[in-house]
C-alpha cells in the first residue's frame, strides 16, 4: 500500500489500524474490534470507510464472515482457520467455531489444506517451548508419532500433549516436570482420538 493519495485523513488511518492489527495477531479484525481500537462508539462509521477502502481497491470484504476483511496485495499469504483454544494443561472443551484465520506466509510451505491451528491455553507445554498464547498448527492427516506433539480429544475435551505407544496403550506426556501424563490403555475409561500433528508454531509478538 504504497499509494493511498486518493484517502481521505480518516480512511488512511483505518487503513493503517486495519494492516497493523493483522500484521499483529495474524488475522483481520471484526468490526468491533477495529472501533474500539481507533476509540469510536459505533461500528456503523467503520463500516462506512471500510467500505469506501473497497470501493478504492484498498481491500475486499466477505460480509458473511466476522473477520472477513482481505487487504489487496495480501492474498498470496497462506492462511489457515483457527478453531478454537486447546489445553496445555488438563483437558479443556475446544470451541470449534469460526475464530478466524492465521496468516502463516507462504514461505511456512504448510502443504495439507486441512491443516488448521489452535491457540494454546496452560503450561505444561513449556518443556517444548509452546507456552500460552501460541498458535499451534496441526496436520489431521498425519499419522502420529512417538516425541512428537498431537492435539488430542480425550473424552470429549481437547489436550495438547506429546505422544508415546507403550505396551498397552499410548500415553500423552506433559513437558513439564510438575504435570502426569494422561494413560491411554487397555481397560481404563478413557476414550481418546488425535485430532491433528504439530507442524509449526507461531508466537504472535505483543500477545493477542
């Protein structure tokens, strides 16, 4: 976005808000989120001048999405949708609904299109330096390994873990000395299905 002569002061400003917020988190911003980040009451004006930047070719927009806002000149980056919190700790209910997309950039070489990332919540990842915040990418169509790190629905709720096969079962490991590892075996209750293989990590600088 080199050119932007033709903007309005208030158009350039929420242009730049919109680009910095997505350069940030990795994923554009509501509507909401974009007036309270530029300190205005109402949506309605936002809309207004996001429109306006549409109608310049500054970017696109997809109305059925709550981030669906494309900056021109961005669509070659590689992004993939986010589906939710996964525990790094005792197992959490994921949230799988539209939370977006990440931008990995197309230099990541992230090849399945099923991929898809969860942002991290706990600590016992921290051994495998994932710590809270992070977004994790995952791979559904990998089959798992022992060492490696797997998103693992285990009785209906979702936990990050490394994955080890012992003789009667599997065993999901902590990275962190003070935490157990959740036992997968033959003739205990536990119901457990590997929803996806880390591929990537990505640390959003600043949280998010």
């Amino acid at each position: 976005m080199t050119q932007d002569s033709d903007l309005f002061p208030r158009q350039r400003a929420l242009l730049r808000k919109v680009e910095q917020l997505t350069r940030e988190k990795g994923y554009p911003p509501t509507l909401r989120e974009l007036a309270e980040a530029i300190h205005v009451k109402s949506a309605n004006g936002v809309r207004q001048q996001l429109a306006a930047l549409e109608r310049k070719g500054y970017l696109r927009r997809d109305v059925r999405k709550p981030r669906g806002i494309v900056l021109v000149g961005h669509e070659d980056e590689q992004t993939i949708p986010i589906l939710g919190l996964v525990a790094a700790g005792p197992p959490i209910n994921v949230d799988e609904v539209d939370g977006g997309r990440l931008a990995l950039g197309a230099s990541m070489g992230i090849n399945n299109p099923r991929c898809f990332a969860v942002q991290v919540e706990g600590e016992s990842m921290i051994g495998e330096h994932i710590v809270e915040g992070d977004y994790v990418v995952l791979d559904p169509g990998m089959e798992p390994r022992n060492g490696q790190v797997v998103a693992v629905a285990v009785d209906g709720a979702v936990t990050l873990k490394t994955f080890q096969r012992v003789e009667d079962g599997v065993e999901l490991r902590p990275a962190n000395p003070q935490m157990r590892p959740i036992e997968v075996r033959a003739g205990t209750v536990h119901d457990a299905r590997v929803l996806g293989v880390a591929v990537t990590l990505v640390r959003r600088l600043g949280g998010v």
